[in-house]
C-alpha cells in the first residue's frame, strides 16, 4: 500500500470516527452547551494572528500576546470522539452571534472538547453550560468579558484563572470549584458535595449558607462581620470513625477588605453542604495570602484536625462492610484528593498498602513480574477531599501538612482494618493505569 492510500485511509478514518466543526462567533454573541460528558476549554492565541494558528495546552496557562490588530471574532472548535462506533451523537444551531451545541458523549469526559479563542477584551454576551453527568472548565488568563455566565447541572469541576462577569451563577450538585481570580459584581456560586476556592483583589461582601459543618474560611486585610453566623450543633453522628458534629444551617455574612475604609464593590454568595468555602482577598494577581492578613473561620478548624466530611466517611464505611461480607474488594486502595484538572498541587494520591512487599515493589509492578500470580488488583476512590481542611487555603501543601494528611488517613483506615502497613504518597507515574479499578465516592465502580 502506497504512502498516499494510508493517508487517504486515515483522513477517512478520522473523519468517520469524530464529530467535528469550528466557526467564528461576533462580538456580544450567546452560547449554550448541554452536555453530559465534555471539557470546555476558553483560551488565546500563541502566534501567527494571520493564520490563526493556535497552540493549546489544557492544563498550564498559556503566554499572552498582543496583537497589533485583534480579530473582532473568537473563533471556536469543537471535536467528539466515537462517531464512527456509535458512542456519541451531537445537534447543533450555529450563527455569527450565537453557537448551541447539544452532546451526548458515553466515553470518558476527556473524549469531548469544545474549545475556544480569542484575544484580550473580547466579550460574550451570555455562557451557558447545563451539564448532566460530568463537565470540566478551564479558562486561562485573561482574555474573555462575560455579562452572564452559568453553570448548572450534576458534577462540574471549573479551573477559572481571571474570569470576568457582570452576573456569575453556578449550581451543581459534586465537583471542585476553583475560581483563581474572580472579577464579578454578582456572583451565586453553590454546590452541594465538594469546594470552593474564591481569590478576589476587590471589597467584596461575601455571604454563606452551610447545611452540615461551618467549614468557611475567609482571609483578608480587613475583615468586618455584618452578620454573625447561626452556627449550633444539633446532634452528634456516631461513626467508627468518630464522632460527627451535625449542624443547623450555618448562614453568615462578612466583608473582606484592602483597607479599615472599605468600599463594597462586589457580592459573593457561596452554599454548600459538604466541603471547605475559600475565600481569599489578596493584594495583587499572583500574591499569596499574607501571614499579616486576618482569619475569619469556622469552629471546626479551631481543633487543626483534617478529616473527610460525613457524606465520604459514610460511602466508605458501606464499601468496606461490602469487603467484609465476602464481596471482592482490592487489596490495596488509593485515595485520590483533589482532580488532576485544577491548577494546584493540592491534588495527591495516597496509597494504603495491605502488605509490607507492596511498600517497596507496587503491587502492580509486581504483578506484571509474575506474570499475575502475586498482583492485586489496586482500587482508586476518586473525588476525596478534606473537611476540614487547611485554613486559609493555599495552593500548595506543606512539608508537614503533607505529614498531617498521611497520619490522618493512617488513623483513619486503621478503623476499618488494623492489618494496614503502610501510607505513602505516590507520584501520577506510581499510578496503574490497567488492573485498576476506580470507584467514585459513591461506592461504584467504573473504568
């Protein structure tokens, strides 16, 4: 087969086996995405404005350049992945001022993509994301001005580095929500099962509302409370893993400052149920919160102990018991805190050894030897995370918070089961990719 049939058998390929498009967007356009599985990626050019070359890279910012005459357009493209096998299916209306897009993607959520770029002070109208199972964004920089912008639906983790929006809105069930410098006047931002993390640099007033534990903690120059939080303990929830302080509804209000003369110039409301709310209001882009700043925290960081919430302690105690009855469960397990996704080395793998050969040889390793014979299976629970965690947040662990974590989880599995040898950290190398079952933090297993 000549050079010219392959390639003519892999463009015909490629092209039965995604759905494709790209297109250019007008100033002031609207888009809506509905999505059960997909990333949504906003980004900017490298180089060449004539061409509109651009070079992507989804997880580590991208340098900025200026054109001598940006492009009114922002141009977009999309791609998903299992046309050709029948696992995905996608609707589209497109015009110069609007783009909706309707996905149905049963792969995992990294087979689907729509990404988008643009130059410094474009501005979209409306954003829109109704994600039904589980949805990534990442936005870099700052390139893109939204009057509206919205996310709702059930898992959603969002890696938002200086978004700006007149009106932001984010109401989703589970996911990490990590919004590196937030420029809004308005923001609701609420979910039910995992964090957020707000870095601000404006005099913001920030309102809470926290169903089960007052994990809230805000730092800045100046705080000034406006309304004190209703915090108190309404029963105390017995677990082997200890005990469990529940919680009326915890609503609280409080304003963050540069300055004792303070000008409110934004609204922050945060809700969640189980999870740490992050709010951080620092001098300048790229600073860190300063040893000078003040605290403004809930009880339940007061002690300095770190734990997962109720609701993780709660699925893990069903899977163990499940191990118990007889039910296979691996002999080796890792948690996995944090998602690789987000811009921050608080995302770890732990893993807990049940045997003294695996803490020098990995099981996995060690399987692939013998050829299977002394392997086992290794389970990934995904979606851990500390509640309470590290008060203030920052983006980075310790030496001896990353001591605190693995005494923690050493205590925490010697409840379940005393034969535990070993907790160690693992790099993302360390992690098997076949033999490996993941299990979410509802207790099921996926692949």
């Amino acid at each position: 087969m000549c050079i010219r049939d392959r390639y003519m058998g892999y463009v015909a390929f490629n092209n039965l086996s995604f759905y494709k498009g790209n297109g250019l967007l007008d100033q002031g356009s609207t888009i809506e995405i509905v999505s059960d599985r997909c990333t949504i990626i906003f980004g900017d050019f490298e180089n060449d404005v004539g061409d509109h070359v651009l070079a992507w890279n989804e997880f580590t910012p991208l340098p900025k350049v200026q054109a001598i005459q940006p492009p009114k357009e922002i141009d977009f493209y999309y791609q998903l992945a299992g046309r050709y096998l029948g696992k995905g299916s996608l609707e589209q209306n497109i015009s110069r001022n609007s783009l909706w897009l309707n996905i149905s993607n049963t792969w995992l959520v990294d087979k689907c993509f729509v990404k988008f770029k643009s130059w410094p002070g474009s501005w979209i109208k409306s954003f829109k994301l109704n994600c039904t199972d589980e949805c990534i964004i990442i936005q870099y920089k700052d390139q893109l001005n939204f009057s509206n912008f919205e996310v709702v639906g059930s898992k959603v983790r969002i890696n938002a580095a200086n978004i700006h929006s007149t009106n932001l809105k984010v109401d989703i069930n589970a996911g990490s929500l990590h919004f590196l410098y937030l420029y809004s006047l308005n923001s609701r931002i609420s979910v039910v099962d995992g964090d957020i993390v707000v870095q601000i640099n404006r005099d913001t007033k920030v309102s809470f509302n926290q169903s089960t534990t007052p994990t809230y903690c805000f730092s800045a120059p100046f705080v000034r409370e406006t309304i004190k939080p209703s915090c108190q303990v309404v029963r105390v929830q017995n677990s082997s893993a200890g005990n469990f302080s529940i919680y009326s509804p915890c609503v609280g209000e409080v304003a963050l400052c540069q300055s004792s003369d303070c000008s409110i110039t934004s609204q922050l409301s945060l809700k969640t149920s189980f999870g740490n709310l992050y709010v951080n209001l620092i001098s300048d882009i790229g600073k860190l919160v300063s040893r000078s700043d003040n605290l403004y925290r809930g009880e339940a960081y007061d002690s300095g102990d770190i734990r997962f919430p109720l609701n993780k302690i709660i699925s893990f105690e069903q899977i163990m018991s499940s191990r118990k009855a007889g039910v296979k469960f691996d002999a080796n397990i890792i948690f996995s805190l944090g998602h690789r996704n987000l811009a921050s080395s608080t995302f770890t793998y732990w893993g807990v050894f049940f045997n003294n050969a695996y803490v020098y040889i990995r099981p996995w390793y060690l399987g692939m030897l013998s050829f299977g014979f002394f392997g086992a299976f290794t389970t990934i629970l995904q979606d851990y995370y500390l509640s309470p965690g590290f008060c203030p947040f920052k983006p980075t662990f310790t030496i001896e918070e990353m001591f605190k974590i693995q005494n923690n989880i050493q205590t925490f599995m010697s409840y379940y089961d005393s034969s535990v040898v070993r907790v160690l950290r693992l790099s993302e190398k360390d992690i098997p990719r076949p033999q490996t079952q993941h299990v979410d933090s509802d207790g099921f297993l996926f692949s």
